[in-house]
C-alpha cells in the first residue's frame, strides 16, 4: 500500500520535528531557561487581591477595603555577598521599625520554601515607605506591594454579623489548604460572623509576578503574571439603615436601664440585649443587633494581643453574637408552644374556661405551690385571655395534663416541632442550638427521672429549657403564617466582582407544621397574641397603645438559675391580617419583659416609617385612623 | 480456551508493553505534577482516580478481544446514532468546567462524551469508507464518509470544543486519504478550507466582521501561538512559562519532584494538559526523548499492525486509532513545546484524566483485536 508508506513518512517527520525542537530547548538553550526558572535569577513576587465587599439590601457598602503597603522580603533576591540578618538590620537602622520586630516577624513564619515572600511589616507607614524606596539598592530582597485592609463604613453597626478577620493560624492554614484552598501565612481569614462563614468566598486569589533578576537582586524584566482575583461580594438581607436605628434603640435602653441599677440597687442590671427581625415570607433577616460589641476597626490591621484580651475578658462578652450565639430560657413566649400542645392533643379551644383561683397550682403530694406573676388571682378566663394575660396558673394546668394524658416528653416533642433545641442553620458561625430537656437528656445528664413538675416548669418556659432569639423569631414566624417558617438568611446573594451571580440563597422552608397544626390552632394562639398588645388587659398593652398597625406578640419574663435578674423578652409580629415581619427583642438581665416592648415599639416605628431612618427611607404606611 | 493461545501467536507484544510503560511515566509525572511529597496535598484523590481509570481501561482491553471486531462494522449504524445521541445529550444536559468541554453526569460517574465519539467516529467512518472502496477516487465515493463526519464534528464544535473538533478532522481526514481518497479533491477541498479560515480570522481582525464557530479567546490563543510576546501576562503566559519548564530540565532533568516551574505552580493544569513539560523539567531531554522516542515506536507498531490486518476493515480501523493517537501527540506536546496552538488536548497514556485513558485502552484493545485476528488462515 503507497499511501501508507507516505503515512509512515509523515509520521516520521512528526516525530523529529518533535525530537528536534525538544533539543533545541533542553538541549541548546537548557541553560538559559534553567537560569530563568532557577532562584537567583527568578523570582515570585506576589499580588495580593482584594477581600470581597459586603453591602445591604439597599446596595449601600458596608464593609469595603482600603489600600495599604505591606514589605515583603523575598530570600532568593538576597545577593550571595548579603544575608537576611544583614538586610533587617540595615532596615532598622534606617526606618522606624524595630529590629526586634523584624527579626520576630521573619522568625514566626513558616517558611516552605526559598522563594516564597515573607511578609515582614502590614500596613506600612508613608514614612518607612519613602526610605525603603530611596535606599532601594542598599536592601536588596525587600519589596513593598501593595496590600487592602478592611474599610469598615461604620465599623461600631452590625459588628458581630460582619463579624471580624485576623491572622491565619497554623490550625487554619493545615485545614484549608488540605481542602484545596490556596493559603499563605499572614493571610488574614474571616474568625467571625460573615466573614468567617463566607470566607473562600470572600477570599480573594492572590496573582504572582514572576521577574527576572541580576545578580544584585535588581528586576530586570517581568516575565510572567498571574492576575489576582479578587473576592466576590456579599450582598445582604440586612437593611443597614433600619439595623443602625434598632441598634441605637437597643443601646440607649440598654444604657439607661444600666444607669438606672446603678442608682437603684433593687433593679436590675442588663448584660446584653439582642434584636432580630426577619421577613415572615422569605426568611431574610433585617436586622440583627446584638449588644454590647466593639469596633471593628481594632482588627483591621491586626489586633494587639492586649485589645483581644481585654475583649474577649470582658465580663459583657462583647465578642458574643447574642442572637445566635448564646441560648436562654424563653420565659412565656414558650406559652405558644405549650398552648399548641394544648390545642392539638387535650382538645382546648378558644373559649375553653379556666380558673385562677388564687394565683397558685398545687401539684398532688406536693406542698409548694407554683404561682403566677400576678400574686392576685385572675378567676375566670378563657384560652385567649391566659394567653393575653400570661397566666401561669392557665398553663401549669396544661402542662400537668398534658404530662398526665401522655408523658413528660410530649410538650418536648412540640418544643422540637418548632425548631427549639436544634440549629436554625443561619449563615452564621458558632450557633447555639440552645437546649429541649426531655426525660432521656434529664436522665443522662442529671441523672434523674422526668418529674410531674418539670412539665409543670416547661409548660411557662421555665427549667433547663433554652432558645436563641433567631429560635424564637422562627418560632414567631411559624405562628404568624400559620405553620412554616423559612431558614433565617443573612446573605441574600453573591456576585462576582464584574457582578456575576455567583450564588443566590433560596428561600427554604425550615419548619413546616401545616400538616400536623391545625389552621385554628395557629388562629388561636395569634388571637391571644393580638391581645397581648390589643386588649388593655394584654401584658403589652401599654406601649402600643393607639399604634397606627395592628401588632400581635408575647412577653416573655424568665428566671435564672443562678441570683441574677431575670431575662427578659418581646416576641411579636406585624401587621396583623398579613404579617411580614418576625420581632424579637432580648434583654440578658433586663429584669421585666416591660422593658422590652418599648424597643419593639421602636423598630417597627423605623420599620413602618413612622419614624425616619437617616434619608427618610423608611416604608411609608397609609391608614386611617379609627379615632 | 486453546483458541485463546492461538492468538496469542500473533499478539505484537511491543504494543501493551510500550502501552504499560507510558503509563507508569504518566504516573511518576502526575504524582509530581500533584505535588504528593507535600505533606498537606490530596494526591492520593488523583492518584488513586488515575489508577481506578487504568484498571477499568485495562479490564475493557480483554473484554474486548472476546468479539471478532468485525461486530464493530455490522453495528456501524447503531453506533453512529448512539454517537449523536449521546453527543446531542451533553449539548443540552451536559455541564461545562472552566468554559471548556462538557461533561455528562451519570450518577456519581462524569464522562467527556466527545472523547468516546472519536473512536465511535473511527469504528463508523472506516465501516462507510470500505462500503464505498470502489468509488473512493471519485466525489461521489468521498460524498458519504464526509457526511458521516460531519454532523459530530459540527455537535462538537456546537459544545465549544475546539480541541476535539480538530482531533475528529485529522481523524477523517487521515482515513479519507489512507482509504484511497482522490488526493487531487482533497488538495483543492482542504486548501481551498483552510484558505477561507484564514480569510474569515483576518477579516475580523482588520474589519471586525463576526467569527463564526471560533470564541474570542480561541482565537487570542492562535494569535499569541504565533507570537507569544504579545501578550506574555495573559495568553502567551502558559507559552512561556511550559517552555521555561521543558528548557530548564537541559539534558538530565532537575530531578523528580525538583523542577521549580512545576512545584511553584507557574505551569498551568500541569497535571493534564502540560504534564509533557512537567517530564521534561524533571527528566531533561533525557526524560521527553525517551517519551517522544516510545510514542514514535507504538505509532509505529501500530502501521505495521494495520498493513497485516486481515481485510480492508480492521486497516482503516487501526489507521483512524493512529490518526487519534498521533494528532494527541503532536498537539499536545508541541503546545508545550510552543510549536502547536493552545488546546485542552490530552497526551494519550500519561495525562492526568479518565475519560481519555478509557476511550485511549480501549483504541488499544482494538487494535489488538485486529492484530490477533490478522491471519486469514484460521477462520
């Protein structure tokens, strides 16, 4: 066959043009690439990409980055007739950093290799940065880049859900990079809230210039760069200005309230407070406060060992994001889900009549009574009306039946339809899933049997049982929409930094009762949350008086344990006949339920517009007024 | 099974040797090339990825030698419209990485559809070819061979890969031409082509008319082929930094696991598609010669098995599989070598990659099919 011979001659051709040109490079000029790759004449030199930004639902920025210099020293720069020791005490001599510090931040990395930059000073100062570049040719391997910090727009609003970055740790450096994340040492990473949770998103990817050097350490020419990218933005659920109003609500009562106590030693001393508010409908959170916090701009650029301690110390534990973080006892609010035990397993109805006799309830055996808030007795009320008034005497009696007719873990199980003791799995780091005893965890964990007066306990929100305030915005949220709840979110979306969809977060429905509660149930309970605020019998009727929207919600006052004040909560929703929006209020401490509800009263001031946001942004709502 | 040794007489054992050899190089240089002497990589993951591929490739080539290949010829037109098929599948189901090709998600299994439509193009193409033998120096002969090439080649090129659009030319072109078509047409037909390509790719770098089937991109990648320095920070850079890789191995090689170009990470998907360069730092000219030298020999005991293939049929068959083999070859490594254009091409046996180590053993149980069955004595 000819053509097969012509095929073999081709393919013969292939082959030594492939030989031949393989010679040509490793062969005839093996030694002039082997000097461009090698380390004395090559080198890395990195580019540092940008941290995403964070904005809020309105696209205004929150959290940006600013430019800064950062000196790099890069070893294989180093002339052979100079050393790094040489190098950094001659920069110690000339600029304003100390030799010891150099010499420290040189030490404490941890170096792979030769030719990796090692970055001795962050956030540079305009001053050392004119004299590192005027003495240019004494300090050969030093290398300033340009770098970004941190640009926090308001760095005292939203701290804990913006959450902070440091400093890659050792533990942190293994970890990501055995995911396949590219990390360096001095890296700084997200440690909290967003930017921890977010984080290799957030994280740009750093760009590399590889250049040829002489044998002075001097760039001759780039040869090749790798472009940085930068990270992709945040853009969030969180109304910036709506969050900044109820912040500042939260801490002017907080404040108070804590200079009250100090001139009057009978009331009490809040620790903290938290706010939340999350859109019934889509499960977008609005606003999350939490108090007391701190500035972010002490970990812009690094925070000092004495800052972080002083911080993470403090008896406030302002590091803590209270409304995921830290779990408490609900109190009351914990009503709506005895009373949907109620409904559903004992057949209460709305007008089911109860007695207060005289503000106790005697378990059979037991001497002790439990009592109400109220030291008088109420006499007769319907299911509507204890739940308006909070009458423990009303819910001791269910709690009791509902122990009686079943067991000690059926007002559990009812705790746990709703979310309580598990996660909500909110973009967050580090959320508590609080707690639900139940006889197993009683038995396990204090080594006794579930008694009738635990249920009698939980039925009010009272014993080992604890909830986040995103609990019981969920908890709200299942009520107001008569059964479902969608997962809390934060971020809403992520976009590249040319503004590509890179992610959205779908709204996903997290509880659904509809099933298994009945619609008239969950019409109930709102009914006797509408009195809560509506009825001048309601346990918050007072500060919504005349309120231009109908309100519907729950106080909630709860012992602790130890001899400290009791917590105190407002758990409502709003308006009324098409609810949008959950509110919790939290005060640690705060001692009575009334002092939430006026910082409740506050935010859907802001929310509903009635009182104006910093440009008058607020939701504008027309009614007519009944008077 | 005595008729199992009787094959065995004629098996060409250069053929699985020089096969066996090649991947256990592609196994040293992918181990490199996945940094597996650092303490905190997940080599291991692509390790043992590779090696479940060469398995399942190495259990398909004796799978294969219990049909006669000619089975391949009687299905031809099933296999041709499991090709579109599957094709046409990925083109609407399929999911791209990194703008590059698609892949067709079975369960937890990902596969590169285009790449099983080669050898399903060959099995095809050589069965139309020997159908039309008679008239294949004449238009009416070559009419049909063309056809059937060209509706995958246009479903490729639909995926946007251009990569194995080329490979499914050289493909048709190379049996078109070994199965005795008219090279007067063929002159004229590809020229007058490749004339109007050229024609098209200047008009829309001077007068910026529309490129049809080419990406912007693609086409940057043919520019810097031509002139690297162009544009050194952004396409060329792949150019430089594979010849910087490859040049500095000189003769011996900067040792295994040594070479900067590849540890630093300046190589580009080194694993895959410059895993060449990645041989070449570590074992100089030494290492490539030898890599170069053994892909040389199995092509060419590969013609020799084709001129003995006992009809007409299992020729075209192995000189399509060689066609595969060889334009893998020369673009893969002269891309590294900065004499062939940027394309996500893998090198036969040694890339990282399983979809092409399956579909390039199972070329090879082929081919050893036919070379067994070469005597036309015995049946």
């Amino acid at each position: 066959m000819d053509r097969l011979k012509l095929l073999k001659i081709i393919v013969l051709v292939i082959f030594i043009m492939l030989l031949s040109r393989a010679a040509y490079l490793q062969i005839f000029n093996g030694d002039y690439f082997l000097e461009l790759s090698e380390g004395n004449r090559i080198s890395v030199r990195p580019i540092n990409a940008p941290r995403g930004k964070i904005y809020d639902s309105r696209g205004e920025v929150i959290v940006s980055n600013r430019l800064t210099y950062n000196l790099y020293l890069m070893q294989n720069e180093i002339p052979p007739d100079s050393s790094v020791e040489e190098i950094l005490m001659k920069l110690a001599k000339l600029s304003s950093i100390s030799k010891d510090r150099l010499i420290d931040n040189f030490n404490n990395k941890e170096i792979k290799s030769y030719a990796e930059p090692i970055l001795l000073v962050r956030h540079l100062s305009k001053e050392d940065m004119v004299i590192i570049a005027e003495n240019n040719d004494l300090l050969p391997g030093l290398i300033v880049k340009e770098s970004s910090l941190r640009d926090y727009i308001h760095p005292e609003t939203l701290v804990h859900t913006t959450g902070y970055i440091g400093e890659i740790n050792l533990d942190e450096l293994k970890k990501f990079n055995n995911e396949g994340y590219d990390y360096k040492p001095g890296d700084f990473v997200g440690k909290g809230g967003l930017e921890k949770e977010y984080e290799f998103y957030l994280d740009g990817i750093q760009g590399a210039e590889q250049i040829e050097v002489d044998s002075r350490g001097v760039k001759i020419k780039t040869l090749g760069i790798k472009k940085p990218e930068p990270g992709d933005n945040l853009i969030l659920n969180i109304d910036f200005q709506l969050q900044q109003a109820a912040e500042k609500t939260l801490m002017k009562n907080y404040e108070e309230l804590r200079l009250k106590a100090k001139e009057d030693e009978e009331r009490s001393m809040p620790i903290g407070a938290a706010a939340f508010v999350m859109d019934i409908d889509t499960g977008k959170v609005i606003v999350s406060a939490s108090i007391p916090d701190y500035n972010l701009n002490l970990f812009a650029e690094g925070i000092s060992t004495e800052d972080y301690l002083d911080l993470s110390r403090s008896l406030l534990k302002p590091m803590l994001n209270r409304t995921v973080m830290s779990a408490f006892p609900p109190g009351s609010i914990f009503k709506l889900v005895t009373g949907t035990a109620a409904m559903e397993e004992l057949g209460v109805r709305a007008d089911t009549s109860f007695y207060d006799a005289n503000a106790a309830f005697y378990l059979p055996n037991w001497s002790i009574p439990f009592r109400n808030w109220n030291p008088v007795g109420e006499g007769k009320l319907n299911f509507v009306k204890a739940i308006a008034r909070s009458n423990n005497i009303v819910f001791y009696e269910l709690g009791y039946d509902l122990y009686r007719e079943f067991n000690g873990d059926k007002l559990s199980e009812y705790a746990k339809k709703y979310g309580l003791g598990s996660r909500t799995n909110i973009d967050l780091p580090s959320e508590k899933s609080g707690l639900v005893p139940n006889d197993k965890w009683k038995r396990e964990n204090l080594n006794q049997g579930w008694y009738p007066g635990d249920s009698v306990n939980l039925s009010i929100g009272q014993g080992s049982l604890l909830t986040t305030p995103v609990q019981i915005a969920q908890l709200i949220s299942v009520v107001a929409s008569e059964g479902k709840s969608y997962q809390p979110k934060i971020v809403d979306r992520i976009v590249s930094p040319e503004g590509d969809l890179i992610k959205e977060n779908k709204q996903e429905i997290n509880i659904d009762l509809r099933e298994e509660v009945s619609e008239k149930t969950f019409k109930t309970l709102k009914q006797g949350m509408y009195d809560v605020v509506n009825k001048n019998y309601g346990t918050a009727y007072r500060h919504f008086r005349d309120y231009p929207v109908d309100i519907a919600g729950k106080t909630g006052t709860a012992q602790t344990s130890v001899a400290l004040n009791n917590h105190a909560w407002f758990a409502g929703f709003a308006p009324f006949e098409d609810p949008e929006i959950a509110v919790v209020v939290l005060l640690e401490n705060g001692g009575s339920s009334a002092y939430t509800v006026p910082i409740a009263r506050e935010i859907m001031d802001y929310y509903f517009g009635f009182k104006n946001l910093n440009n008058g942004a607020g939701k504008v709502y027309y009614y007519d007024n009944e008077d | 099974m005595n008729w199992n040794k009787k094959f065995l007489h004629y098996l060409n054992y250069n053929v699985p040797l020089t096969v066996i050899l090649l991947i256990l190089i592609g196994f040293l240089a992918i181990s490199s090339a996945v940094e597996i002497n650092q303490v905190d990589s997940n080599a291991l993951v692509f390790m043992q990825k590779q090696a479940v591929s060469v398995i399942l490739g190495l259990l398909l080539v004796f799978i294969i030698q219990a049909f006669d290949y000619r089975i391949f010829k009687e299905y031809s037109p099933i296999i041709y419209l499991l090709m579109l098929a599957l094709l046409g599948i990925t083109l609407f189901l399929g999911r791209t990485v990194a703008g590059g090709k698609r892949w067709l998600s079975i369960g937890p299994v990902n596969f590169q559809t285009a790449e099983l439509a080669k050898i399903m193009l060959v099995l095809v193409l050589a069965a139309v070819i020997d159908n039309n033998s008679d008239d294949m120096g004449y238009l009416k002969g070559m009419f049909w061979p063309s056809v059937i090439a060209f509706i995958p080649f246009v479903l490729v090129i639909l995926q946007n890969d251009l990569g194995t659009a080329l490979v499914l030319f050289f493909i048709y072109f190379v049996m078109l031409f070994a199965g005795g078509g008219n090279i007067k047409y063929m002159a004229v037909v590809f020229g007058g082509g490749f004339l109007i390509i050229i024609l098209i790719i200047s008009a829309h770098l001077l007068i910026d008319t529309p490129l049809p089937f080419l990406h912007e991109y693609q086409l940057n990648r043919l520019i810097v082929f031509v002139n690297p320095d162009i544009d050194p920070y952004g396409s060329g850079y792949n150019i430089i930094q594979s010849k910087i890789a490859l040049g500095s191995g000189r003769i011996f090689g900067r040792g295994l696991f040594s070479g900067t170009q590849n540890q630093l990470n300046f190589l580009p998907e080194k694993h895959t598609d410059f895993i060449f360069s990645v041989i070449g730092e570590e074992f100089g000219f030494f290492g490539s010669g030898i890599v170069i030298l053994l892909f040389l020999f199995l092509i060419w005991q590969f013609l020799n098995i084709a001129s003995d293939a006992r009809d007409r049929y299992g020729y075209l068959v192995v000189i399509g599989i060689t066609a595969m083999f060889l334009f893998h070859i020369l673009e893969n490594i002269g891309m590294t070598m900065g004499i062939m254009p940027i394309t996500g091409i893998p090198l036969p046996f040694i890339s990282y990659g399983g979809t092409f180590m399956l579909i390039s053993l199972m070329a090879v149980g082929i081919v050893i099919n036919i070379n067994l069955r070469k005597n036309k004595l015995m049946f």
